[in-house]
C-alpha cells in the first residue's frame, strides 16, 4: 500500500508544478480528477476490494447518461 502512495505523490510531484506554473487552470483541474480517481481505484484494489469490471461500470454509465455509443444492442 505504501508503493501505491508514493507512485501516486510522485506522479503529482512530476506534472502538478508545471500546470501551475504555465496556469493551465483547467488541465489542472482534470488532471486532479483523474489522479485522485486512479489513486482511489488502486487503493482499493491493493486491499483486494471487490471492484467491478469495466463491462460493468460501462453499462452503468450507459443506464444513467443513455449514451448512444454505449448501446448494447437490446
């Protein structure tokens, strides 16, 4: 677990400063999204959380957004 935090600090440590540097407010923004998303997925799956499959989390995008390229077909 420990691993986890350090590539995910280390990760931050690398793209964070020259986002704020160059003011890319936005890119700053998702970048923080996505970075703390990927840091809780992969603490859970170090502490072996039942976590669903993609298949899974897809189709239930599909039931709440109804997005047309997500059809599956019935």
């Amino acid at each position: 677990m420990l691993w986890v935090v350090l590539i995910m600090i280390s990760i931050a440590i690398y793209q964070v400063p020259d986002l704020l540097r160059q003011k890319k407010w936005r890119e700053l923004a998702a970048f923080a999204l996505l970075w703390l998303t990927a840091g809780i997925y992969a603490f859970l799956a170090v502490i072996r959380y039942p976590l669903p499959s993609v298949i899974e989390a897809l189709v239930f995008v599909n039931k709440i957004l109804s997005l047309p390229f997500l059809k599956t077909g019935s």
